[in-house]
C-alpha cells in the first residue's frame, strides 16, 4: 500500500510536522525520567515545569501512542486463520499475531503492538498527566490568579483514558459493583514517581473504574477549547463528552450515556456523519479523510507508532465469517456489503488474503529516506459522531426508548448509504434466525439482572452491535464488545484444530507483560480460576 498520495503530501507533511513535535516532547520527558521496572517511566523533579505555555507543552505527550488495536483485533472474530502460503518469510512480529490470535500469553515481543508497549505507553502517558497535574498545582499555589482550568481538565481526562484502555485490556470487563470488586484490575496512578522500584498493586476492576469516573467528571467540569491550536489532537469538548459516553456505556449506567453522548452530538447529528458519498479517488484519500481536522465527525485524532498496517496479506486476515459478518456482508436495510464501501474494500494480495479497508493504513515519518528507515505510525480516529451515536443507540434500547433508538439506527444507516430506510419491523425481522451469523448468543453470567435484556428489547441489541461491529473495524473495539456480552468465539487454528473462548474463559483479559509478572505483579489467572459472574441466562 502507499504511504501518502501527492494530492494530500502537503496535508501529510502538516500532520507528521504534528507527529515530530509529539516525539520530541516525549523524548524530553523521557530524558528527565528514571526508570521503573513497573511502569518504565518515573518523572522526577529535575525537569522545570513552571508556566503555562510550559504545561501546555507537556501536556502532548499525556496521550498514548501505543495502538491496542493489533491485540484487539485479533483476540477477535474480525480477523481469521487463513492457513495461506506466506509470501514472505515469518517476521519477528508475526510470531506475536500467532500467540495473540490464540489467546496465549504473549513472550515473543515487546515491540509495537504488543501488550509490553501498550502497557508502557500507556501508564507513560499516565506519568505526563500526573506530573502536568503536579506542576499545575504548583503553580496555582504561587500565583492564585493564574487560569490553568483547561490545562488541569486535559490533564485528568487523558489520565482517564489511559487507565481506561489499560482496564479493559488487561482486565476483565466490568459487569456491576459488586461482581467487579471481585475481578482484578490494574494500578491507578494518580501521583508522579520519584522513586525506582515503587511496589504497585493490582486495585479491582469496581475500584479503578471509580477513579477513572472521578477524574472523568473532574476533567469535564474543566475542559474547553481554548488554547488549543488544533482541538481535534487534544481532548475537546466534543471528544471529552464522547469519552464519557463511551465510558458510561462499558459501566452500563445508560442515562448518562444518553446526557453525554447528546453533548457530543449536538441537536441533529445527521450533518455531522461521514459523507460517504465522496468520490474518493484512490485509498490514500480514504484514510485522510478519517484523520482529517476539518472533518466534523472526527472527534479527536491520536497518533500511534504501529505495524498494523503490515498485517495485511500475511496469516490473519479480514477473510470469510469475519468478512462476511462485518464489512462484506448483508443487513437488515442492503444486500452484499454497504453501499458505502463499493470500490472502498481493496484486496490484499491474492483473494486468499481477505479484504483490507484503507482506515487502518500505515504512514511511514521517514527519518532517512535514502536508508529508508523511520517511524511506521497508524493514526486513529479515537473518537467519532458515528461510534458515538451508536453508543446512544445501544442506551436507548435498554432505557425502553426504542422509537428514538431505531432513529439513531436509522441515520447510522442513512449515512452509509444504504438503500432502505430502517424500521423497527426490519430490524426484528433481520436479527431474530438463531442460525444467523449477525446473532451472536449474549450470555448476562458477564452482567448484573438489573442490565437483562428483554425479549423485546433484544434484535435492537443485535442491531447495535452488527453496526457497531462495521463502523469499528481495524478500531478494536469489537473485542470490547465481546467481552462486555459474553459473546463466545470459535476459532480454526492450522494446525491446532478448534478452539474456543467461553464467556467465563480467564483469557478474555490479556495477560500481563512478561517482565512486569517477572518484577512481582500478580499475573491474570489462566486455568480453573472462575470469573465472578451474575445469575446465568443466554439470549439469542
């Protein structure tokens, strides 16, 4: 695939300009740290983080450049075993798509796209936020007039989100107060390290889940678009409200969903989808479009050093029941795939390999251009009008609101260009065949009976996820999915035959990385260990 078309070379050069800055702010942070055999990075006092403009600065390397999308993605049903001839002989970082795609513990890398780096970039993150936060209160208490309230709210919603995307990958998924005390979670970090070799402890799932609310709601009260030079590459409003909804989906508190997702939204979120009715003129255009920070849809864009956009054409791959569910398939309103992605779906290699759609391409930020080295970067649309409508949707339903839902449906629907307008008929209609491949068994021992969906409620529930499932790909979040529903995956292995995740198998959370259990952390159960789970019912 090509790195940048010449239409969108000055746009390319623009943005990595961005990229390159990222990188030299982390480097500096990185210079003045010292290490932790836990978390890696440990901010110290002997960087001077005395102004505003100074703090603003740091305050671009809170978020992480790690992309957890490879883990995801792979642990599950978006990508299958092709059992293909390889065109090229194994790389290092295939050996680590062949123990991610088996749901075992990860040991062949720590590089790009393994758990070892989202973990570390994660909690480096993590570090900046707090010592921004360290160095914001610092300054409040030597000048009282100063105005830092945008500073502070960026500063507590990226410590937010880090911990976020750490929980839900290391960890189980949140099911109710009570069975989440039960389950471990990850370190919340809410303090800058100066010391090495600081003993961390795994709080629950219930516990880490409440911090990151309560710097969530801190940082809403606080956060806006002032002295952002480009919003869209830090949390805006628009992007602090679609996190909420996202978070408060995961927590099922669904009338909150609701209140932050119509923030998000604005009053007729019609005019600001996608417009798939551009002529796109090569897959490049494509995937400039889903990083662009004119486009309304596009809530806020984060940068990662990423190899996923090598993924395609090697074992794994968007290919058959994956393909077919998902961007390849029929729904309730089209036949074949969505209108929207004609001519959009490019083939990678030889039919073998599956489809490939341009969202997830690589931009390679040459350093040397005659050795051809440099940093390889996927740039992630981390949030969107279009997932964030679906949020709402999914609220809708279980609040009994199902007229308005099918109306967020709808326009979800509208926008992909499909050519029938949904109803409720068609929906229920479409998602009612247990023998379909768009109705996967929800199984609630993964949520309390206070979140059990009804009969009626239940082909809404489908519809949401098969459009959630299209509109994330190459995202990650199917994964999520999953595991929230308890949703069970078969899986062909060459060569190992048949395997399949249970809704209670403990490899539902990503173990830990090898040299953090080796340091002392407690590492994720693998055998006999039951999940805490509610009373057991299947839907279907």
């Amino acid at each position: 695939m090509s790195v940048f078309g010449c239409a969108n070379k000055s746009r390319f050069v623009q943005f990595i300009s961005t990229l390159t800055y990222w990188h030299i702010s982390t480097f500096i942070l990185l210079f003045f740290t010292s290490c932790d055999q836990f978390l890696d990075t440990l901010p110290d006092n002997r960087t001077s983080i005395d102004t505003q403009q100074k703090i603003s600065q740091l305050l671009v390397a809170a978020y992480p450049d790690a992309n957890y999308a490879v883990l995801a993605e792979l642990s599950s049903d978006n990508f299958v075993d092709n059992n293909a001839i390889l065109p090229v002989k194994l790389a290092p970082f295939e050996r680590m798509h062949d123990e991610i795609f088996s749901w075992s513990d990860v040991t062949s890398s720590t590089q790009q796209d393994s758990p070892s780096y989202v973990w570390e970039r994660c909690y480096a993150a993590i570090a900046t936020a707090n010592q921004a936060l360290k160095a914001i209160k610092e300054l409040e208490e030597t000048d009282p007039k100063i105005d830092l309230a945008t500073q502070k709210g960026e500063a507590l919603l990226c410590r937010a989100y880090s911990h976020f995307i750490l929980v839900n990958i290391f960890s189980h998924t949140y099911k109710d107060e009570i069975a989440s005390k039960n389950d471990k979670g990850i370190p919340y970090i809410t303090e800058p390290e100066t010391k090495v070799s600081v003993q961390y402890i795994r709080e629950s799932v219930q516990s880490v889940y409440a911090k990151i609310q309560q710097d969530l709601e801190d940082g809403l009260s606080l956060i806006t678009n002032q002295n952002l030079v480009v919003p869209k590459y830090h949390f805006n409003k628009q992007a602090a409200a679609a996190f909420a909804a996202r978070f408060y989906l995961y927590k099922r508190d669904y009338p909150n969903v609701v209140k932050y997702a119509n923030q998000a939204l604005s009053a007729n979120p019609a005019t600001i989808l996608r417009d798939w009715s551009i002529n796109y003129d090569n897959s490049d255009a494509i995937t400039y479009d889903y990083i662009s920070k004119d486009n309304a849809c596009n809530f806020m864009i984060l940068p990662t050093s990423s190899l996923f956009g090598r993924i395609y054409g090697t074992r794994y791959g968007h290919n058959g029941e994956a393909m077919y569910g998902s961007t390849y398939g029929p729904g309730p309103t089209w036949t074949n795939s969505l209108p929207c992605f004609d001519g959009k779906l490019y083939i990678v290699g030889q039919q073998d390999y599956g489809v490939f759609f341009p969202k997830a391409s690589e931009m390679f930020e040459y350093t040397d251009k005659v050795a051809g080295i440099g940093y390889t970067h996927i740039v992630r649309a981390e949030f969107t009008a279009e997932e964030t409508l679906l949020c709402r949707a999914e609220a809708l339903v279980y609040l009994n609101r199902i007229s308005e839902a099918v109306n967020d449906l709808q326009m979800w629907n509208q926008s992909h260009l499909a050519p029938k307008a949904l109803t409720e008929s068609l929906i229920q209609n479409f998602y009612r065949s247990t023998d379909s491949i768009f109705v996967n068994p929800l199984n609630n021992r993964m949520i309390s009976q206070s979140f059990a969906i009804s009969s009626n409620q239940l082909p809404f529930i489908h519809c949401v996820l098969h459009f959630r499932r299209i509109e994330t790909m190459f995202d990650g979040y199917r994964w999520f999915d999953i595991k929230r529903y308890g949703i069970e995956i078969e899986r062909k292995i060459a060569g190992k035959g048949t395997d399949i995740l249970k809704y209670d198998d403990p490899r539902r959370a990503i173990q830990l990385p090898q040299e953090v259990i080796t340091a002392g952390m407690e590492a994720n159960a693998r055998k006999s260990t039951p999940v805490s789970t509610g009373s057991y019912k299947k839907w279907k």
